[in-house]
C-alpha cells in the first residue's frame, strides 16, 4: 500500500528508527524526590546573631513593631543532592517540578499570627550562623564564620528571583510539633532554583516577618526540635531523543500532508 506520494527521504527513516530506539530508556525515567535539613541557620536580631543555646534551639522571624525583631536565615548544602540526581537522571538531564519549604512550630504565649515573605539569597558566602558550637546534633557551628548581620541587612543581600520573594505565607500559630509546609508552585521560580542548584552547592534562604507577626520555630535536631527542612522533586528533562522523535513525527505528518493534498 502507498501512503505516501514521494518516498521519505532515508534520513528521515533514520531519524524516526533512532527516536524509536532511544525514547523508551527515556520516558520510563522515574520521578525522583530527595529531602534535606538545613546544615546552618541563625535568627538575626537587631544587635546581631542570636547566640546559642537558644539562638540555636529556636529559628523565630519577627516582624519590625515586635519586642525583638528578627530574621531567619537558613542555608542547604545541595552538593550530594545533585549528585543523587545526576546519578538517577544523568548528569544535567534534570529539573525541579515542585519545591516544599517545611518549617516546625515552637510556639509561646507571644507567638503572633501574620505574613511571612521567603527570599533566595544568592550570596552562599554570607555567614548566617553564630561561629559556635551548640548543645544539640548538626548544630555545631564553630567552625564557621560567625554573622555580622543585623535585622534588616537582607534586603542589601544579592536576592533570587529579580529581587522579589519566591513565597509568601500567613504563620498562624496552633500547637508546637506542628509541622507547617509551603509549595513554592510558581514554575519560573522552580526554573530558578533549579538553574541555581545546578551551578552552585549551596541554597540560602531568609524568612522575613510582616509588621506585627512573630512566627516562632524550632532550630536543632535535639529534644524534638527539627531545623527547616526541603523536599526537591525533579523530573528528566527533555532529551534529545525525545527531539528526534518529534521531529521524526512531523516530517511524516508533512509527507502525509503532501499527499492529501
């Protein structure tokens, strides 16, 4: 049976036989999710970092008319992260489909509902913690740079994201122990960490309170405290292969076209 009017040039046999024995390997490729908990943080307060032990213990962001306000800041070592997916995906052959952002109540008779903003700091190098050792596992700082930031100084930091928050939310205070979990869905933003992740070994962010809000968290891993913790997922990229095939695709569709017409 003719189908169609000219013969298909042999390239483009070859081309659609390639995408045909390629794609499958390809598509099957599995979705891949991989968490972290922070490696540094530090709550910086109008004079300076706050020291440990509760200035490891707790993470609070509060707002400018509070009695103490303060930023959060808290940084992923994403370096066995990438690895894990150039592994699992090939090398570069991956990107983020949704990023979740988990932070664990720690709450008092002070802790105040209202607006949170989450910035992406693009300076890695910047010192976040206090430069000490604490009292509670993956708190031991000592061997880091101690802070020189004050409330405040975020906003002359090298931001993500043209300078704009990658997520705002609303901290309502319930129960300490709750575990509050926000999706950073806008895909731009996605596209943005992941280009940055996959250039740098490091992900820094800071959590800055509206007016009036005092959202308290728990830092340390020690006696039921639990630092800021990431869940990436990332998916294939599309690959050349799958190029081929599409491209294979349309010069049959041409073909068949022409001889429709």
């Amino acid at each position: 049976m003719k189908i169609f009017d000219r013969p298909l040039p042999s390239h483009g046999w070859a081309f659609l036989l390639l995408g045909i024995l390629i794609a499958p390997s390809q598509l099957k490729a599995d979705i891949v999710t991989d968490f972290q908990v922070a490696s540094q943080w530090g709550e910086i307060r109008a004079d300076g970092v706050r020291l440990p032990p509760n200035g490891h213990r707790f993470l609070n962001s509060a707002g400018s008319t509070t009695t103490t306000p303060s930023d959060a800041y808290f940084r992923y070592d994403v370096s066995a992260l990438k690895a894990d997916l150039d592994t699992q995906l090939g090398a570069g052959n991956w990107t983020l489909s949704n990023v979740e952002i988990s932070l664990t109540q720690s709450n008092f008779n002070g802790s105040t509902a209202g607006g949170l903003r989450l910035f992406h700091i693009e300076d890695d190098s910047v010192a976040i913690t206090s430069g000490r050792a604490g009292d509670g596992p993956g708190d031991d700082f000592s061997g880091l740079t101690a802070s020189t930031l004050v409330y405040g100084d975020w906003a002359n930091l090298s931001l993500g994201n043209g300078g704009n928050q990658i997520l705002d939310y609303t901290f309502s205070p319930t129960a300490t122990g709750d575990v509050n979990t926000y999706g950073i869905a806008d895909g731009l933003q996605i596209g943005s960490l992941a280009n940055w992740i996959g250039a740098n070994d490091f992900l820094t962010f800071v959590v800055v309170a509206d007016d009036g809000t005092l959202a308290t968290y728990k830092g340390n891993e020690f006696s039921g405290r639990l630092p800021p913790q990431i869940r990436f997922t990332a998916v294939p990229e599309p690959s050349s292969a799958m190029t081929l095939v599409l491209a294979s695709a349309l010069v049959l569709v041409r073909a068949r076209k022409r001889k429709v017409a």
